[in-house]
C-alpha cells in the first residue's frame, strides 16, 4: 500500500511527538535515578534542563494572585 504525501507528514509528525515523548521520558527518569544534585554540566534530566532553561530565561515572575 502506497501512502499519500498527507499520510506521510502525518507518520513523520507522529514520529516526531513518539521521540519527543521519549526524551522526555527518558530525562525524568534520569533525574528519579540520580535523585536530588545541583546543576550539572552536560546532565540531560528534567532538573537540570529547566534549571538551564531558568538561566537563560531569568527567574520566572513572582505568582502574584491566587486562583
Ligand atoms: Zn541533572
């Protein structure tokens, strides 16, 4: 069965959320293993990246109201 171009980006961008799911996955589970560390050089888990993503973003704003 020959699948059309539609159905070919549909597989590429399904596979492309599968990896993404995977990676982050992946990277909790990195983070779980090595439990609580500071920032490390060239660590790929969740922690660490959002650390990272905080320094170049700067602190997020003061939550100012409650919901
Ligand atoms: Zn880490």
């Amino acid at each position: 069965m020959e699948l059309t171009e539609e159905e070919k980006r549909e597989e590429a961008r399904k596979e492309e959320l599968r990896m993404i799911v995977e990676m982050i996955d992946a990277s909790m589970a990195l983070a779980v293993k090595k439990g609580k560390h500071p920032l490390t050089d060239g660590c790929s888990c969740i922690v660490c990246a959002e650390r990272r993503k905080q320094l170049i973003r700067g602190p997020e704003p003061e939550w100012k109201y409650w919901l």
